[in-house]
C-alpha cells in the first residue's frame, strides 16, 4: 500500500475538494436565490461573495496542494460553522444527517491540516 500513498492523497484530495469547488461555482449562477436562503436562516446575504470565493479558491487549493495546511483549515472551518447555522435543528433527521455530514467533512480536512498533502502536490514541489 505504502507505493500508492501518494496517489490515494491525490485522489483524496480530489474528492473531498470537488463538491466546494463545484457549489461555489454553482452559487456564481444563483446568487440571489442564496442570498436570500441565507438572511432567511440570519445570516447576512454580502456573506455570499467571501463564501463563493472561499469555496472555489480554498477548494482548488486543497486540489492541487498548494497551501494545504491553511486552505484545509479555512474548509474544516466553514463546514462545522456552515453546519452549525444551516443544519442544527436536531428535531429533522435529515438536517441532523446533513450536520453530521459536515462535521465528517471537517473531520477530513483535519487530517489534511494536520498531515499536509502529500508527495503529488504543489507543497512538495516548494
């Protein structure tokens, strides 16, 4: 397993930052209509500008390996505060899902945070 390593850190990579860079993205073509489910929860609607660019820049990053370490920490960060304002109603099974869910994405990132990216990575080039 251990000549694998650095392509399963690769490929876990990819998969935990492709959903925050595609929603970020998604979000670029539904500004409003998430603006508006934001203030709906309380959250201040000019938060979708820094969320967008958090989610597209901080996900590429982790992508490539390119400041890991803080793009990591930023995303482990947003997932449990994100989880918290818009998925803690702990009557709806399906929101307590959704907050364990992003709990389990923090939980992912904190090994990127704590371990770095690996070999295939911009970081390792530097």
């Amino acid at each position: 397993m251990k000549a694998f390593t650095p392509v399963i850190e690769l490929i876990g990579r990819a998969l935990i930052s492709f959903m925050f860079i595609l929603s970020g993205i998604d979000k670029l073509g539904g500004i409003e209509g998430t603006q508006g489910y934001m203030e709906m929860m309380g959250v201040p609607g000019i938060l979708i500008y820094p969320t967008i660019a958090l989610e597209i820049l901080a996900g590429l990053a982790v992508l490539v390996g390119f400041h890991t370490r803080i793009a990591a920490f930023l995303l482990a960060g947003f997932s449990i505060v994100s989880g918290l304002l818009f998925h803690f109603d702990l009557s709806n099974q399906a929101e307590v899902i959704n907050l364990m869910k992003n709990f389990t994405i923090a939980g992912g990132f904190a090994f990127l945070v704590a371990h770095g990216a690996g070999k295939i990575s911009i970081d390792a080039r530097r």
